[in-house]
C-alpha cells in the first residue's frame, strides 16, 4: 500500500486533491488496489521488488482509480 501512496505523491496525482480529502484518497485508493490489483499487490508484499514494470504499472491503477473514484 505503501507503494501506491509514495508513486501517488512522488509523480503529482496528488496535486488536484484538496488537502482535507487527502487521507479519503489514499485509504479509497489502498482499497481500490488491494481489490482490482490484488496479484499486483500481493507480489509488492512479498519480494518487495520494485522496477520499472512495477512502476508502470502501480502508475495504470492509480489512473484508474482517479477516473472511476470517488474519495
């Protein structure tokens, strides 16, 4: 989860929430990521490998996660 919150601040995803909405955002967006990116999840957790692949993809459940929700 950890991963998904520092990729969501380090690269601006963040920028366009309201400050009071940010915790709202990040636990919906933990949520969000353990439901519809659960494989993805899971293999942060375990090995802790982070790449570029990892990134990219971390990247694609956060966009979707801002198009499709509600924080």
């Amino acid at each position: 989860e950890m991963s998904l919150s520092l990729v969501a601040a380090n690269e601006g995803y963040l920028d366009d929430v309201p400050v009071e909405k940010i915790n709202d955002f990040e636990e919906a967006l933990h949520a969000y990521g353990n439901s519809n990116a659960k494989e993805l999840m899971d293999k942060i957790g375990v090995d802790g490998n982070y790449d570029d692949d990892i990134a990219a993809e971390l990247k694609k459940v956060i966009e979707d996660f801002k198009a499709n929700g509600v924080y």
